[in-house]
C-alpha cells in the first residue's frame, strides 16, 4: 500500500466563508485526525465500503486564534484523504456554518458522495438511514468524528449509531465544559450530564468517586469508557485516550477518546498518537 504522509494540519486561505476561531491548541487535533482518516480510508479501501460521519463538522475551515492562520477543519480534511472514503455524512446545528460546509464542499470536491444534516442529536435516524445496508456482498464500515466544543453530544446519538459498525474518535470536553461548571452540573436538576452519560444515577458514584478522588474531569472520563465498553467496545479506549493541552499554562483542556471493536482500529490510533508529528511518511508495511 501507498506510504501515509506524516503531515500535520492543513493551511487554507480566507474565501470570505464562516470561519470561527480556536485555540492553537486546535492545530494538534487536527493533525491526529488528519492522519487517522489516511490511514482509515487507505488502509480499508480494498475490504470495506467506507463512510465518514462528522458530527460537528463546522464551517470547514478555522481561524487558529490570534496567529491569524486559517487551516481546514475536519470534514475538508476527510475529504482531502488520497483515497477518499465512498460516502461522507457532515452534521452541524449552525445553519450559517453548514451552508458555509456546503458551499466549500461543492468548491472544492464536487465529485464526493456528501450528505448534510443538521443537529445530530435531532437527525440521528436521518445519519443511520444515510449508511448503506451491510451486506455479505457489501461490507460497510464507518469512522465517526465527534468534536463538539462541549458536554452537547447526547449519549443516546452514539448508542444508535454503534448499532451498526462505527468505529468513533470523540473529543470528551471534560475540561473545557464539565468542569468549569461542575457547582451546576451536579444540581440534581440539571441534565446535561445525564444526557452526556446517557445516566441519571452517577451522582451516587460521584459522591463516592470524590471520597478518594476529588477529580471530576477523571470520574467523567472513566463513566464514558464505562459506558462504551457496556455497548460492547474494546476496553483498551481508556489508555489510549489522548489529553490536548493548552500551549499558556500547559493545562488539560479536552481528551481524544478512541472507540472500536476491532483490535485494528486501536492499531491505527496507536500509531496516529506515535506518528502524527514525525516528519516523512509511515508506510503501510509498518502497520
């Protein structure tokens, strides 16, 4: 197989389009995903029909904060893979920010199979039905990207989507979100942790959890590999999660979680941690 390029993110310009500023801490995320969708899409394409689903796909492309750089954002790197996935499926709740997608999509890669949506949590059953049927014939596998800028992906999106057989990278905002508003979150009548962990008893184990660990950020990542390996994912997610930074204080800020019910899929995220920053390429022969 073709040599996957050790690249980091992707520098685009200003088309007058949405763009949205992030932190330079963004420009290591974007380099992980990069990488694994190569890998992904390369490393499967003989096998598998390949879908990619986004979440919280943005407007395509972001601003990295006061460097003024614009680089692409996930779903135009999705599409920038050499051997592009058989169908792409990009959701945001911004209709500004989607109708921007959509316009660099037609742009920019007017040849790919790509379908939008909307807020994923309300268009859920329209993202299955957008999945083609797996077959003995026609075997498909699917990558879903979930990178939401808080604690706003409902648990009950991803039990229906691992239905069928998805492997997920999500972006757990633990930091960002969860804990800056822990005093709230913990109010018993305040669900968005509820809908986050699909749960409305982990107060009980918080309680207890904090007894010996007064980390809330830990508790909550260790609640949603929990519930990942209960819908039946490999439990090698916790220590492969990936902790993102911010580059001031060198806090933790989010963490990347890899889900998958193939020990290859882990093979691939191992080696996207191991390589995303080297320089040259890493051939398939290593994998």
């Amino acid at each position: 197989m073709k040599p996957v390029r050790r690249t980091k993110v992707v520098y685009s310009t200003d088309d007058g389009l949405d763009i949205p500023e992030v932190g330079p801490w963004s420009e290591k995320k974007y380099s992980l995903v990069r990488l694994y969708d190569e890998m992904f899409s390369t490393g499967m394409k003989n096998i598998w029909t390949r879908v990619y689903i986004d979440l919280f796909a943005g407007s395509g492309k972001v601003r990295i904060g006061n460097r003024g750089r614009v680089v692409l954002g996930s779903p135009l790197l999705a599409l920038d893979v050499p051997d592009k996935f058989d169908r792409y499926i990009f959701c945001e709740q911004s209709s500004a920010k989607l109708e921007a997608l959509r316009r660099r999509v037609e742009q920019m890669h007017p040849e790919a199979d790509v379908h939008f949506r909307g807020d994923c949590n309300e268009c859920i059953e329209d993202i299955i039905a957008l999945i083609p049927k797996h077959s003995v014939s026609k075997r498909v596998l699917t990558f879903c990207f979930v990178d939401p800028y808080s604690l706003s992906l409902d648990f009950e999106t991803i039990h229906k989507l691992s239905k069928h057989l998805v492997d997920f990278l999500i972006l757990l905002a633990l930091a960002m979100d969860a804990v800056r508003n822990e005093s709230r979150y913990v109010e018993s009548n305040n669900s968005r942790i509820d809908r986050f962990l699909g749960d409305s008893d982990w107060r009980s184990r918080w309680i207890e959890h904090a007894k010996v660990d007064p980390s809330f950020m830990r508790f909550l990542a260790d609640e949603y590999v929990n519930r990942m390996i209960g819908l039946g994912f490999n439990k090698e997610s916790s220590a492969t999660m990936e902790s993102v930074r911010s580059d001031r204080r060198n806090l933790p800020l989010y963490h990347l979680a890899f889900f998958s019910r193939h020990s290859k899929g882990y093979k691939f995220w191992k080696d996207t941690r191991k390589y995303h920053s080297d320089q040259g390429a890493l051939d398939f022969k290593e994998l």
